[in-house]
C-alpha cells in the first residue's frame, strides 16, 4: 500500500474518539449528588437530546447529528453502509468504535469536498481504507478505495500521482478476485501516469517497479489460462509483452521469470530454438543471482527442446547437470525429479540397466514419486532380463528331442475293397 505522511487532516485512525454518551456518564459518575447545586445543574445539563442519547443506538444517535450538522452526503454513505453490515456476521452496529471513526471522517471529507480540497479529500478516504485493510472488512476497504479514486480524478496539483496511487490499489483487488481484465486496465493506466516519475514509496521502491511487477503478475496469469485452453500462440504473445516490460526495469528475478514462461510457451509451439535463446537468458540471469534452483529447472527445459530436436546425447548431459545441482544444493525434491527424468530417458534408449539405477535411486530415498518409480523399475528390469530370457527359451526348445516317426499302416479304402474283389473274379 502506498503510504504517505499524515496531514492536518488526517487524526490517528487508531485512536478511539470520544464519545459524548461517554463523556455525560463521566460527569453524573464524579458529581457530588448530595449538593442541591449540583443537582439542580446536573437537572438542567440532561436534556431531551442527552435523555434520547441514552434510549437510541449509537449508529441512530450518530445519524441524527449529521443531518442536524448539515452533512447530507455523509449522512447517506453511512446509512449505505450499514445496510450493508447487517448481512455480515459482524455488523457495524455492533463495533461502536468503527462507528464513531466512520462518522468523524466522513464528515471531515465532506467539509474538505466543499471547500474544493481534493487532495484532502483523497488521503482522508486512502486513510480509512487503510484503517480497515487490518480489520477483516475488505468490502469496507474496497469501498473507501473506490471513493479515494474518484476524488483522485479530480487533482489536477499532483501531477497524477494520488490517482496513479488510487489506481494501484484499485489494480491489486481485482488482482487478488482474478478479475484478470479489470486488473490490467487499472494496472496499464497506473503505467502511463507514473511513466518518467521519480516518485518512490516509503521503502524506497520506485512506482514504475511496482507497476511492472504487478503488470506481469497480470501477464502471467493471463498466460496460464490460455495455455491451458490450448492457445498457445496467445499465450507466447503475451509472455513476449511481459518480458520487454521486464527488460525495461530494474527486476531481474522477475526478467528472468519471465524469459521462462516464454521458452516454456515457446515449447508447446516447438520453436525450440527460440525457446533455448530465452532459456539461456534465464541461466544468466539465475547464475548471476545465484539462483541455483531455477538453474535446475532451466537445465531440465533446455533437455526437454534437445530430446525433442533429436540430441539425446546433449539431453543427457543437461539432465545430469540438473542432478548435479540438485543433489550439490541439498534440493531433494529436484534430485528425485531429476532421477525420473534421467531413467525415462535411458529407457527411450533401450538403455535399461542405467534406467533401473536411476529409478532404484528414486525408490531408495521415497517420497512421493516411489510409486511410479516403483513401476517404472519394474518395466526396465524386465526389459534387462528379456534377452537371458528369451536364449534360455531358444535353449529349451532346440533341446528337446523330437518324438520317434512312426509310418501310419496303409488301411484299405472301401474303393481298395471294391478293386480287389473285382480282380480275384
């Protein structure tokens, strides 16, 4: 969240204003009621309105003050929102402190509103939605946003700054919702107001970076639902765009992030040459980082476009290099991952004896993957003993001694009998 320092408008937020029910009990608590003068001035002090303070809900009381003050608008938002509340599990009603800082800078707004104070105006309602960003009432800091923003829109003295501000909250709600589109507009606008600014946060972090990275967290995502309806063209053109917002700024973590989902989508498209250009970018970028577990996923994609360019041998070397690392930097995971690979690889091979080891190696530390390795095992073990199998079968059958031929006795046909008798007649 962008903070900025507190003006004379803006009180603690955090501080519980007083309350005028409060101070009354406070005054009837400490008097001396066996003096006829206090009792006499204490009868005149409790008027109608004190007697109706005590009667009436807080939220009523704090209604009716606004509109006896004038302040209409303010009046309306908080009746508005407390309507809302009472389909919540905790409504407003019920959380006096809330209310009372509702009302005080409502009204502090709407005086400053009047007066054309907009940039007043703006911190006040940026305040509140900070006040309830803690609270759980996430509608409540989306509602004082959206005010904030409106009111931004009309500085003109900022040179855009508060509505570029008001634009990246705007960006990162709709963000965490995956309301993806309403996002990026927020997030692409915030860009070209804080393009050749040298305004900073409180950490020091320049607006540009912040709109950069939250642009291609946009991107990003974006990416992940087209390539998963298969469009894969749409997904490398919008990867492309993040990644030359990237190479713009200052992040190289997120430059090289962003260099991999490009090799990756570039992948699916089996444009394997360019996806190793980017793949090599992502080695640089994670080398000079020191990076070394997105060293090992690089190694495992620039294998994956070798097998598929038909270099089994370079394949090979790139699997072993993301063993290496794996096992080097203590990365189990990656090293039982990296053992799969390198045993399917064997097999496709018919190299099944390296296969079996490399599977045996899985099945020997467990974890999630010794099921298939268990089976994958198997196959390749019996694929090793397939050719002693089948030569001891050979063996067998050109053993076995063939049965005695025995000639059949000639038997007489009934023709035969026919042709016989007619010769002894």
């Amino acid at each position: 969240m962008f903070l900025r320092q507190k003006s004379g408008f803006d009180p603690d937020l955090h501080q519980r204003p007083a309350s005028s029910n409060t101070c009354l009990v406070e005054k009837v608590k400490h008097a001396d009621l066996s003096c006829p003068e206090v009792e006499k001035r204490l009868t005149i002090t409790v008027s109608e309105c004190d007697i109706a303070r005590f009667r009436n809900p807080l939220y009523q009381n704090l209604c009716v003050s606004m509109l006896q003050e004038g302040f209409h608008l303010s009046f309306e938002k908080f009746f508005s929102l407390l309507k809302r509340s009472r389909a919540s599990r905790l409504p407003l009603e019920d959380q006096h402190h809330k209310l009372e800082m509702l009302r005080e800078h409502l009204t502090r707004a709407e005086g400053a509103e009047r007066a054309g104070q907009y940039e007043v105006v703006c911190d006040g309602y940026s305040a509140l939605a900070g006040f309830f960003s803690g609270s759980g009432d996430e509608w409540l800091q989306e509602f004082f946003f959206h005010l904030g923003f409106f009111s931004s829109c009309r500085i003109k003295s900022d040179g855009g700054r508060r509505e570029a501000e008001a634009r990246a909250h705007l960006g990162h709600l709709h963000l965490k919702r995956g309301e993806l589109d309403q996002a990026l507009e927020h997030y692409g606008k915030y860009q070209c107001l804080v393009a050749g600014q040298p305004w900073r946060d409180e950490g020091g972090r320049s607006y540009q970076s912040r709109g950069e990275e939250g642009l291609c967290r946009i991107y990003f995502l974006l990416s992940e639902k087209h390539l998963q309806n298969n469009e894969n063209q749409r997904a490398a053109e919008i990867l492309t765009n993040a990644y030359y917002i990237t190479k713009q700024g200052d992040d190289r973590r997120m430059e090289g992030e962003a260099a991999f989902r490009l090799a990756v989508a570039n992948q699916s498209l089996r444009n394997h040459t360019t996806a190793k250009q980017f793949l090599n970018r992502f080695v640089e970028i994670s080398t000079a980082l020191g990076d070394s577990d997105s060293l090992g996923k690089a190694y495992k994609a620039y294998a994956k476009s070798l097998e598929s360019e038909g270099k089994q041998n370079e394949s090979l070397q790139y699997l072993q290099k993301y063993a290496d690392i794996s096992q080097e930097k203590n990365q189990e995971q990656n090293l039982l991952d990296s053992c799969m690979s390198l045993g399917y690889v064997f097999s496709s091979r018919g190299e099944f004896d390296a296969a079996w080891e490399c599977f045996m190696r899985v099945m020997e530390r467990g974890g999630a993957g010794s099921v298939e390795a268990q089976a994958a095992a198997g196959a390749a073990r019996g694929f090793t003993l397939l050719p002693e199998f089948s030569a001891t079968i050979t063996n067998t059958t050109n053993n076995q001694s063939e049965p005695p031929h025995t000639p059949l006795l000639h038997q007489h046909t009934p023709h035969d009998k026919k042709e016989g008798g007619s010769d002894r007649s």
